[in-house]
C-alpha cells in the first residue's frame, strides 16, 4: 500500500518524540492493513476517516482519506482538542 501525506502532516510529525512516533507507525500499519478500520465522516468531511489511538497515555486522532485500493493520504494528527477545526481548514 502506498501511503502519502499532506505537508501539515509531516510538520505534526517532526514534533513528536522518539517513542510517540513508534504508537504512530503501529497506527499507520494498522490502517495500511485495513483501511475501513476508521470511522468515516459525513457532511463537511465527507469521504475522510478519522482512527483513534493511543499515543502514549492520550488518545489521539488521524485523519486520512483512501485514495485507490492502493494509496492512503495522511491527512492531519493530533489530540481531539481542534482537531476538526483544524481538518476542515486543511481541507
């Protein structure tokens, strides 16, 4: 599976500490191995699934939207704190 990813997404990326981006990769295999695994959104973020996971003792979130059979994009992670604010903007 191919996987992309937004500039806002890297940026959120190089924040994050050695161990958080180790609770990060399981997540992307996660949703790399079963893309429906996310709770697709409806209305304004039509067509975009949000994952929750732990990132070390908080639950975080992850947007991403599937591309093709063989393409994810990355959209946005954070903490649920304007997490939809923010992914409407981006989107």
């Amino acid at each position: 599976m191919q996987i992309l990813v937004t500039s806002s997404f890297e940026r959120a990326i190089k924040k994050l500490h050695a161990n958080q981006k180790k609770s990060l990769d399981k997540a992307v295999k996660a949703i790399a191995s079963k893309p429906e695994l996310g709770d697709p959104k409806v209305g304004d973020l039509e067509g975009i699934y949000v994952y929750k996971f732990k990132l070390v003792d908080k639950q975080w979130l992850l947007a991403y939207r599937i591309v093709s059979a063989e393409k994810l994009k990355l959209l946005l992670i954070g903490s649920h704190e304007n997490f939809y604010r923010d992914l409407k903007k981006s989107n």
